[in-house]
C-alpha cells in the first residue's frame, strides 16, 4: 500500500498517495501518527487560501524505524515534533545549531502533513513525550505549549508577580495561556463572546467572563496589566483585536496569540497609552522539551474535559465541527 496524507483543496479534504515510499536518512527517525489536533491555524488556512493547503501540525505518533545517528530514541515510542521544523539548509542547520535555523517551515506546509501514515522527522526537531500520559494529553502539549509562549512573551514586555492579566478568547489556546498563568501564581480572567465556550470554560473551574457583560460593564476599561489576545479573526469578525487598547492600564502590555488575515492595530490609541506589544510567531523546539516537562504532571486534569475525538477517516467532520466550535478542541485517533 502506498504512503498517503490528506490535503485540502478548494474545498474539499482529499487522500492523496505519495509518489514515493518516504526514505529516512541517518539523522531521521520515521514515524506513525496516531493522533492530530485541529489547530485554528488549520482552520485559518483552508478558510483563506487559495488552491491546495496541506493541514496538520499538532501531533503524536509511534517510531517506526530509527537512523543510525539518533539514541535515546526506541521503536514504538510516542513521539512528537516541533512545528516549525528545521530546514536543514542554512548555515545554522549545516552546523548543527538548530536553535539559530534562519529557515523554519510550519509543519502542514510542502506537503508535510502529519494526518497521514508515515511521517520522517529529523533529530533536530523530535521531543520526547512522557510515555504514560493519555494520547488525549499528549497531543494536547503542543497547545499547552502555546499557552506558556503567551506567559513567556507577557513576561518579556513587562508581566511581574500580582499582575491582573485579562485573556481573550476561550478556545484551546485561551485556556492554555489562562492555565499557564494560573500554575504559575496569577489569577487571570478569561474572556469569551461564544456562550457555549464560555460554560466548558466554567465547568473547567476557570474564572470566565462573556465578553458583553464584561464590556458593557464599564468597570473593565484601563484595568489590567497584561492583556492577551488569542481570538483573531480566522473564523470570522474581527477578534479582539480593534478594541484591545481599551483594556490595558496606561504602559500596559499586549501580547497577540490570536490568527488575523487583516490586521490593523489603532496605532493612535496604542500610541497614547504607551502600550507595549508582542507578537506570538517562532516556536522553538527547546521552549517545548521545556513545556512538555512542565505540563506532564498537570495536563491530565483536562484533556479528557477539553477534546473530542475522531477517527481519521472523520476529517472532514472534525474541521467542519472545529468550524462550528462545536468542542473545545477536534482531535483525529488512528489507533
């Protein structure tokens, strides 16, 4: 049978066979996905590009077959991958300093989709899972992940302990970045718009707003320290974006998780309250060794809570549910 992955084109998810049977080389390891996540990058990619997206980034697979090079590494073992993964073409992958790779791709993208059944993956870029988490919390650490990139980039721009941190958005991300905070010592509020959202959020015992009352209330504006924005506009509206600047103290900090294919920040507001933004892209694979630690003894608590699985064969239906925002998180089982 021939190696195949699924794609999205114009329209449609399609299985498509691989031309050639996938080769590893000796820094390689070849692999078997057995669960990925529908991430919302995913869903922002087939609702605003043109022609062919390949999809899928989040992920957990078993080792087929290991190159020569790589140790520590044992076949049947659950795997992960950065993703961003390194080129292997510029002066830092030829040198072996990944962490400076100048050439970073979204896994999804060149026709490495990981909803498929083989996928190689370089020593630069495996992470080593906790072989005895669920795979709903296993492939759920690259979430968490993000979540602790929210905490990290607050932190860089001014977050310091007894901060009040408002996170927008109670989707996967926005509950990651809530949770990262919280494990953390803060006591963040997490802002939601979608009704149903925002009563999964309460019934994981987080401290969650609706988005009208907590605007409407007047009480909110200039009050909080960090603002962090994992809305965007990938499933339509404008996400938080346009109103940001109404939430943070003057010299406040904003931190952007959230997706938008049109962008426009009201630099004058911004400009008159001093804020100061950062802007979530490059993930790199040491933060995420770093995170996988960090979540193991905690990501159990709520990934039974939080995903609803599907059968691979089911991918239409899980990105067609992650459109509705039927569930917090879509994840895609083979096994």
């Amino acid at each position: 049978m021939k190696d195949w992955f699924y794609t999205y084109i114009d329209g449609e998810f399609v299985k498509k066979n691989r031309e050639e049977s996938i080769v590893i080389n000796k820094d390689e390891v070849l692999v078997r996905p057995i669960s990925v996540g529908v991430c919302g990058s995913d869903l922002y990619a087939i609702k605003h590009n043109n022609g062919e997206s390949t999809i899928g980034h989040e992920w957990v697979g078993e080792i087929l077959s290991i190159g020569d090079s790589i140790k520590n590494y044992t076949i049947g073992e659950i795997v992960t991958s950065a993703a961003n993964y390194c080129c292997q073409k510029c002066k830092g992958c030829l040198s072996e300093n990944w962490s400076d790779c100048t050439g970073r791709k979204l896994l999804g993208t060149d026709g490495v989709s990981v909803i498929s059944n083989k996928i190689k993956v370089h020593k630069s870029d495996l992470v080593k899972l906790p072989q005895d988490l669920s795979i709903e919390s296993q492939v759920l650490l690259e979430v968490a992940f993000i979540g602790d990139l929210s905490y990290m980039h607050a932190k860089s721009i001014g977050l310091v302990e007894g901060d009040k941190v408002a996170v927008f958005g109670a989707g996967p991300i926005g509950i990651f970045s809530y949770l990262a905070l919280k494990h953390r010592g803060y006591e963040p509020v997490l802002v939601e718009k979608n009704p149903t959202r925002v009563e999964k959020a309460k019934q994981l015992g987080l401290n969650v707003e609706n988005f009208a009352s907590f605007l409407l209330s007047g009480v909110n504006f200039s009050k909080y320290d960090v603002v962090i924005d994992c809305t965007g506009d990938g499933a339509g509206g404008t996400g938080l974006l346009p109103h940001t600047h109404l939430f943070p103290k003057r010299s406040g900090a904003v931190v952007i998780i959230g997706k938008y294919f049109n962008a426009k920040l009201d630099n004058d507001s911004f400009y008159k309250q001093n804020l100061r933004v950062s802007w979530l892209g490059y993930h790199g694979v040491e933060e995420f060794r770093d995170s996988v630690k960090f979540w193991t003894p905690l990501i159990g608590k709520y990934s039974e809570k939080i995903v609803e699985k599907f059968n691979f064969k089911e991918v239409k239906k899980a990105f067609e549910a992650g459109i509705k925002r039927d569930y917090i998180k879509c994840i895609l089982i083979d096994k």
